[in-house]
C-alpha cells in the first residue's frame, strides 16, 4: 500500500494540539493542505470544578497534556467509525505517539498508513513534506 494516496489524512501532532491535513495530490503524489487546526477542548476544564468560562490561561493549566491526546484519539477513532478517511498517518513526538497509539481503535489502526516520531507542528508545510518525502 502507498502511504500517501490521494484523500489521506497525515495528522501531526503534539501534546498540546494537531494540525490535520488532507493530502490533495493525484495518484500518490504529496500534495498537503491543511484542513482544521485541533486544540483542547475546554469543556474539560470546565469538569474539573469550575464555574463559568474560565480564562484561556486558566484553560490551559487545567488541562493536562494526556488529555488531549486523548481528545485526539477519540477525533480520530470517531471519523475512522464514520469512514470519513481510509487512509491516516501520524506524525507526533514518540512520547505523544506512544500515548496515542493503545487509544485508538481496531477500526482506526487498521487505516493507519504510517507513522512518523518527529516534533513537527510548528514547522511550515513545506519542511512537513520534506520529512515525509524522506520517509518513505
């Protein structure tokens, strides 16, 4: 299987936010474009005991960085049940890749095209593809 058909999502990722992107190439050409940007979602914050909409800098301490990964995992795992991408590559740090990868279901995994240990999500599109393209 290529890694990089046409309509593969490539997630890249951090503890404390993603950036999903679309790959719009034709055929198996790397075309990357970037879809939604994913940060914490601060209803969990708001579990945790207080009242109102708090600060965004409140948010932020209030939300660890397993959670996210863990609000990352569900996104995932919810679009893979709605068969909204058949093919998905991550890029994460191997700390976040490690906390992702038992969160995801059967079903998620079986789309997963590759993965890449790698801190990218700062980096431009332009050096997102050059790793890619040097990984395969």
């Amino acid at each position: 299987m290529h890694k990089f058909q046409s309509g593969t999502w490539v997630v890249v990722a951090d503890s404390k936010h993603a950036r999903l992107f679309h790959n719009v190439g034709e055929k198996h050409a790397l075309r990357l474009k970037q879809a939604d940007v994913i940060k914490p979602d601060v209803g969990d914050a708001n579990d945790q005991g207080t009242t109102g909409d708090p600060a965004p800098e409140v948010v932020q301490g209030l939300i660890d960085e397993g959670a996210f990964v863990r609000q990352l995992a569900h996104r995932l795992n919810a679009a893979a049940l709605k068969q909204e991408f058949e093919h998905l590559f991550l890029i994460a740090d191997p700390s976040t890749l490690g906390e992702i990868r038992p969160q995801l279901h059967v079903e998620t995994s079986k789309r997963m095209s590759g993965e890449l240990a790698k801190t990218l999500t700062n980096s431009s599109l332009e050096d997102i593809e050059k790793a890619l393209k040097a990984h395969v």
